[in-house]
C-alpha cells in the first residue's frame, strides 16, 4: 500500500504550507488512509529537524529511524543533527544506509564519486548497522519512474538484491 501527498496534488502544484498545515495533513495520512492490516508503515523523509518531524516523534509509536545518507561530509552534517534530534525524542536509530555509495562501470571497477564510507564512518560512531550501500545505477531511477521497483521489475539485478538485503535486516531489528 502506499499513500503519499504527491498523489492528491497535480503533478506540478507545489506544496506551500506552515507547519500546522503540515501536521494536519501527516495526521490524516497516518489515520484517514484506509491502510488495513499492516506489518510495517514507512514514512520517508528528508534528513531534518522540522515540524513534520516533531510531529511524527509526539504524535505516533515509531519504532525507529533508518537513516539514509550519502557518503560525502556535506550530507552528514546535515543527517548528524537528524540523529541527534531523533535521540532528544527518545527514537531509536535502526541503522544506516548508504545512497549513492559508488558507480561500478562496465568492467566491474567501483567509482566512489561522492567519497568513500561516509555511510559506514557514521555508523561505526553510533554504534549502528550500516544497512547496506546503494550504487548509483540508472535501472533505479528507470524502475522508479515507470512506477515499479528495481526489487520488483529486475529481481535478478544486484542492486535488487541490495535492497532485499537492507528490507531483510530491519524487519529482523524491528520486532512486532
């Protein structure tokens, strides 16, 4: 299942809105959807420290965070004062994952364009799992924009197996 702002706006109407607006709609997101029976509900973010999500830490269970960076130093900065922000309101950080770790070019050699084991780095300071690291690779943003997954259209990919693998160790960390 999957609920998003995108899919009750037009494709180019901007979102301009105050955080109590903000808050409003995240609560009829979480609580208006008819999301059934649910194992897991994922909410994706961007790294911050904001309304949206002050209002998910007071106002709903959340069993932890996975925190999602890029190796270079200018995105840790900003993902460091997510997790600190995350430890003031008492949620657990699940682990870390890597985007945009390397490019592996056709004869197999990695290109860590955005620097190496930032993800990793940072981990190994919270004393957290790195969940795994996501190559640049153009099936990802292709699979994506026609609305079906790497994991899904191209299970064979590596990059799908990737995916499975971090999916794999949070449900394993998060208990029911």
């Amino acid at each position: 299942k999957c609920m998003s702002m995108g899919l009750l706006m037009k494709e180019d109407a901007p979102v301009v809105w105050r955080g109590p607006m903000i808050s409003k709609a995240l609560y009829q997101l979480f609580r208006g959807a008819k999301w059934d029976e649910l194992d897991y509900l994922v909410v994706d973010l961007p790294p911050g420290t904001g309304d949206i999500h002050l209002s998910i830490a007071q106002n709903f269970s959340v069993a932890g965070a996975v925190i999602v960076t890029t190796p270079q130093e200018i995105s840790l900065i900003d993902v460091k004062k997510c997790i600190n922000m995350l430890k003031k309101v008492n949620i657990s950080i699940i682990g870390i994952v890597e985007n945009m770790s390397y490019f592996e070019d056709s004869t197999g050699n990695k290109n860590f364009i955005f620097g190496k084991e930032g993800g990793k780095k940072l981990a190994e300071t919270l004393g957290t799992k790195l969940l795994g690291e996501i190559p640049l690779n153009p099936d990802i943003t292709e699979t994506s924009d026609s609305g079906n997954p790497v994991s899904i259209s191209k299970p064979e990919e590596k990059t799908a197996k990737i995916f499975e693998d971090i999916a794999r160790s949070v449900t394993n960390i998060v208990v029911l």
